[in-house]
C-alpha cells in the first residue's frame, strides 16, 4: 500500500469503501484472489480496457486495506455470473470462526480473526452490465440471493442492486417482491455536461457546460425523492436504505489515458458538484445513509490522483476533506432565497446550503454559489462567530502533478452586521464554517 494514498484517505475519515466495483464485481470469482500472490489465476477484464487482470489484490488486501484507513466494509457479491453458494462460501471464508474448512483455510493464508462484512451488494446494475435483468426476474434473483446472505452472514447489511437513474418501476418491483429480503437497495447516477455518445471535457470546457454540469447535479434531488416515495410506500417505517453507492462526474476519456480506463482530470467543477450532491444527501438522511463517490484513487471523480511516486490531491479530496465534521452530525432544516445564476436555458439557485450540529456540538454550515461570475452576500439569522475553510478558482482550476496546490482551501470567516452573521461569498465558492 502507498503510505502517502493511505495517510490521505485516514485524515478524510473514510467512512466505508466498496469492492470489487461496479461491473467487475459480476464477473469476479473471489477465489481468484486469495492465496500466494504468485499462484493466482490471470483474467482478463472484460468491462474496463480489456486487459490482463493477475488478482494481486483480492480479499486480503482489500480487507486490510479497510483496517489500514479505519472503514468499514461493503463487499459486492456477484450474483451476475455466480451462485448464491459461490457467495455464501466467500462469507463463510471472510467471517466465519471456529473449525470449518473455509475458516481454517483463510488462517492458512495469513487471517485468523475474522473480519466484518458490514455491507453485501446483492449483484450490481443487474438490469445492464450484471446481467441485463428484467426488473422481475432481478427481484426474483434478490430473493434467493439474499436468504443465503442472511444465512450465513446475520449482521451484514444486505444492498439489493436498485435502479439507473430515473428507473421508477425498477425501484417499485424490488420493494415489492424483494423488500423483506434486503436492508438497502441502490441507486446509480453520474452527472455528465451533454450526453452519454459526448460527455464532454474535464478541464478546459465553456461556462455552458459548467451551469449544465450542475443542473444535472441537482436532477440528485429529484430521483432521491422520487424512488423514496416509492419505498415509503412499501416501507412506511423506513427499514430500507437508499444507497446512492455509485455517484459522480463522468466525463470523455482524458487524452493520452488508456481507453477504458475513465482516468479523468478533476476541477472546481467537480467539488462544485460534490458539494451539491453532499447537501441533497443532508436533506434525505431519513432515507440515504450510504452514498459512494465513484471512484476513490485515479477512476472518474477521483480524489486523489497518481502517476507513478507522484500523488496529488484533487479538489474532490479537499471538498470531503472540508466537509468531514458532518459525519455523525444531525441536520438541521434551511432555506435559501435570493436571485438564480441564469445562462441560456439553465437557471439555478445562486446559493445552495445546508447545516448540521456536529458530533463536537458545534453547528455546521455549508454555503456553496454556483455563479461563476457573481459574488453573493448571504445574510443569515445566526448570531456568534463563523470560521472555517474556502474553496475557489477559476471554473476548471485543477492541481497537477507539476503544480499540486493550485487550488486548495483556505482560511475563510463570516462578519457580524446588525447582530446577524453576514457571508461574503466570491463566485464559484465553497464555504465550510463552525457556528460557535
């Protein structure tokens, strides 16, 4: 493991990670991926680049991986191209203690204690890439999948393969057939400038395709109520999370990168829709309590990027870096009124906030303009001190590996006028503040 990659990630506080993806994960067999390193099969992987995949890192090393970053564990089965016995063992080999072949087997490869599974993907995106499901023979599918899970691993929180996107009745057949046989359903959505054929630049894009990035980045809000009325329907008590497990910016591939790969440059732009995503999440947390960024190192909307022994943090890394009080903390209702950012046919709130007493009592708020020409004066009915951390640039400022601190956040306050707090936002700004 890289020390730099692994100390960066423990100072964001990672909360939970899942493998082995994604459309991987339904054409994994994990025995490919335990015992001597130098024993294990070479595959090829069909879903990204076509290429040679040695299993170098597999149960073991993502396992202690988790340990090494201090989260939790969200394990996706592959229920595309596999058998519920083929999943039951591989619980069975990572949780099981006492005497039993596949227990003795995993301390013969370096593990006596077992681990913890606190999360199992029930198959991923079944209704494409793990299998091109009908949304009722995927139910069906859960079902079965899903009492083998609760069979061999109790504790685990079971994650059904939900909906793409804006897929209603997806989210409606699951609930339906399989909602008593899962804990959690997901939910994928990517936020791209103009469409999935040409998605469009990651650096180096027009102020139209800034305000269309998030404008989609808030269509966020939308499907999270959407499928959760449907769940509230069949799940009134709210048993069943929505896992908004893959989220994030996709853009076409970088030049130079390997196809298929989806290595992407990472800007303001991305943190901007970070941001927004994050306080639509605040505002769902009845519903959402686990939501993944797609990817964590090099992949999409990547926190941290490397090219050999370089590392650079992206303003992604810096976004969550910024927003880590808010783990724990409980939200607090706001509302935001003033004039919209208006380019073309895309009109958007110019601010977009939210607020959460933290675990340290403190109260949190975030306060994001979206304008990328304008600065905003938000006047509050908060009264005390605010100070916190900044993020700002150009619309496309990014970090390279020549040049890493171009954009990262700095030292940022509020002012007292006539007894309230008052906030100075520049344009295109994140703001991050302890109300004290």
């Amino acid at each position: 493991y890289r020390p730099d990659v692994v100390e960066a990630l423990r100072k964001t506080k990672v909360p939970m990670v899942r493998w082995p993806g994604g459309c991987f994960a339904d054409d994994y067999d994990w025995r490919d991926g335990i015992g001597p390193r130098e024993k294990r099969p070479m595959r090829m992987n069909k879903f990204w680049g076509g290429v040679p995949e040695n299993n170098a890192f597999g149960t073991h090393e993502f396992m202690n991986f988790m340990e090494l970053i201090g989260a939790d564990t969200y394990v996706a089965a592959n229920m595309g191209s596999g058998t519920p016995r083929e999943m039951a063992r591989w619980l069975e080999y990572m949780t099981a203690d006492g005497t039993s072949s596949l227990a003795q087997e995993r301390r013969a490869n370096g593990r006596d204690k077992p681990w913890t599974v606190k999360y199992l993907g029930v198959g991923n995106e079944s209704w494409g890439c793990g299998g091109e499901m009908r949304d009722e023979y995927a139910a069906d599918l859960t079902r079965r999948f899903g009492s083998y899970a609760r069979l061999h691993a109790p504790g685990t929180v079971r994650v059904a393969s939900g909906a793409n996107s804006d897929d209603y009745n997806w989210t409606e057949v699951l609930m339906q057939r399989a909602g008593a046989q899962v804990e959690a359903i997901s939910l994928h959505y990517y936020t791209i400038p103009k469409t999935w054929e040409k998605k469009g630049q990651a650096t180096g894009f027009p102020e139209q395709e800034w305000a269309s990035t998030l404008k989609n980045a808030l269509k966020m809000d939308e499907l999270v109520t959407r499928h959760s009325a449907i769940m509230d329907k069949h799940d009134p008590k709210k048993r069943v999370i929505l896992a908004v497990d893959e989220w994030g910016t996709w853009y076409d591939q970088e030049p130079g990168s390997t196809p298929g790969f989806l290595y992407q440059q990472n800007s303001l732009r991305d943190a901007q829709v970070a941001a927004l995503t994050l306080n639509i999440f605040h505002r769902h947390t009845d519903r959402v309590k686990i939501a993944n960024i797609a990817q964590m190192v090099n992949v999409l909307q990547a926190m941290i990027l490397t090219d050999k022994e370089r590392m650079v943090l992206t303003p992604t890394y810096h976004l969550f870096d910024m927003y880590a009080p808010f783990q724990g903390a409980i939200p607090y209702p706001v509302s935001a009124n003033g004039p919209n950012y208006v380019l073309g046919d895309v009109t958007l709130p110019s601010v977009d906030a939210s607020a959460a007493r933290g675990a340290d009592g403190k109260l949190w708020l975030s306060l994001v303009n979206l304008d990328p020409r304008k600065a905003a004066r938000v006047a509050t009915n908060l009264s005390g001190k605010a100070n916190g951390r900044l993020l700002t640039g150009t619309i496309d400022a990014h970090n390279t590996f020549d040049k890493p601190n171009r954009i990262t956040p700095v030292a940022y306050s509020g002012r007292i006028e006539n007894g309230k707090l008052v906030f100075d936002l520049p344009a295109r700004s994140i703001a991050i503040l302890a109300v004290e």
